[in-house]
C-alpha cells in the first residue's frame, strides 16, 4: 500500500490483513478443483473482480492526510486544560488539521462521505489555524461554537455513534460555553485597548 504515508501505519495494516484473506480465499475458490460447478466457478469469479475493484476504489478514495499536521489546536486563544481536552476529544477530527482516520476512512463508500464531514468541518473552522483568523471571525467563531453546543447540532451525531467519548455530558456543554462567553471578552476587550 504504498500511497500511505508513514504517519498512518495502523490503518493500512487493518485493510491489508482484511483484504488479503479475503482475496486469498477467493481465488483458491476460484483456481480450485476443476469439479467444482461451472456456475460456482463463474460466481466466485465474480465476486473476486468485484472484491478486487472494492480494493481499488477504495485506495483512490483514502483519505489523504493534511499538509500541515501538528499545529496545536487553538493556538493564541486563552483556553483551559479541561475545554481543551473536550475540544480535542470531541471536535479535533473534523475541525482541524490532526484528524485521526478511523480504518473504515478508507473503505469506499463511507471515505467518500468522511472526507466531505472533513472538509467541509474545516472549512467552517479550523482549529488548526485560529491564530490566522482576525479577531471579528474568532469572536464570531465562538459565538457559533457556543450556538452549536448549546443546540447540540455537534459533534455530528453519526461522529458519535462510532465515537461514543465524544458525547458531550450536559458539564461539558457548559464548559464549552462559558469559555466561549470568557474569550469573546477577553477579545472585546482586547480589541478596544
Ligand atoms: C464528524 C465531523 C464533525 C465533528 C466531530 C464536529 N463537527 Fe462541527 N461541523 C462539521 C461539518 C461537516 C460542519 C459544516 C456545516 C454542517 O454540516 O452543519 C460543521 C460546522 C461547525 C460549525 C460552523 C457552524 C456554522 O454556523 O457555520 C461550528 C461552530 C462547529 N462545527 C463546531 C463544532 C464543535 C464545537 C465540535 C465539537 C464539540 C464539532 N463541531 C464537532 C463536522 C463536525
């Protein structure tokens, strides 16, 4: 698998362990004893291209890991250890640039859809680069933080189904927000000096 890089090893090894038992079975179904039915044959042949262009697509639609990884999340900002660790249990994989992809991120089609959450998750805020943004959008930015808690719109509910310690409990919601509302002020305040 070589389009992997290094920084991702416990993945790879997952789909190649997956993969190769699968294939291995197969084929020797398929080369197998020449008694075996026609229409079996024809079957297991079938399946196999089927497996082998599952394995394809699913390598061209493996998440490619970010450019700029290790960048601390929420660089700049005043943030205490606790909501730091909720942000980062609950919110680091879609909003920022150290997403950690679960083995299934590389099986299509459920990559493709990974990639989008990823994606678009970044785009709306990046946690990565919140010492890029002016301080209109991180005030802005924690105002919609604070709306997306409180209203428990995220995490996503499809994150937490396959990620059930990023459940938000109702002391976590509320560390969320008062941090919010002591950032933005800090940041008013700031900005009015
Ligand atoms: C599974 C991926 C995922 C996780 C986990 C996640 N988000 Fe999001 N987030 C998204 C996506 C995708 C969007 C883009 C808009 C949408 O789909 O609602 C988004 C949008 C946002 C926005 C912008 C909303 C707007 O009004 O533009 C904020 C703020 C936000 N998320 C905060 C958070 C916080 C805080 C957490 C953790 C508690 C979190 N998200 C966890 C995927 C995620």
């Amino acid at each position: 698998m070589p389009c992997v890089s290094a920084s991702w090893p416990r993945v790879p090894q997952e789909i190649s362990v997956i993969g190769f038992d699968d294939i291995d079975m197969v084929s020797i179904l398929a080369s197998g004893p020449t008694l075996l039915p026609d229409v079996l044959r024809s079957k297991s042949r079938l399946l196999f291209a089927l497996l082998t262009a599952a394995a394809i697509v699913s390598l061209l639609a493996a998440p490619t890991p970010s450019g700029v990884p290790g960048q601390p999340l929420l660089s700049g900002a005043q943030v205490d250890a606790r909501v730091l660790a909720i942000i980062d249990r609950s919110c680091r994989d879609c909003h920022s640039e150290m997403t950690q992809y679960p083995w299934y991120a590389y099986v299509a089609p459920i990559s493709w859809w990974i990639k989008r959450d990823v994606s678009q998750g970044r785009l709306h805020l990046n946690l990565s680069r919140w010492n890029e943004y002016s301080p209109v959008r991180k005030q802005r930015s924690l105002s919609e933080i604070a709306n997306q808690v409180k209203d428990r719109e995220m995490p996503l509910s499809e994150y937490i189904l396959m990620h059930r310690d990023a459940q938000l409990s109702e002391g976590d919601v509320d560390a969320i927000f008062r941090w919010t509302q002591r950032e933005r002020a800090r940041l008013i305040a700031e900005s009015q000096r």
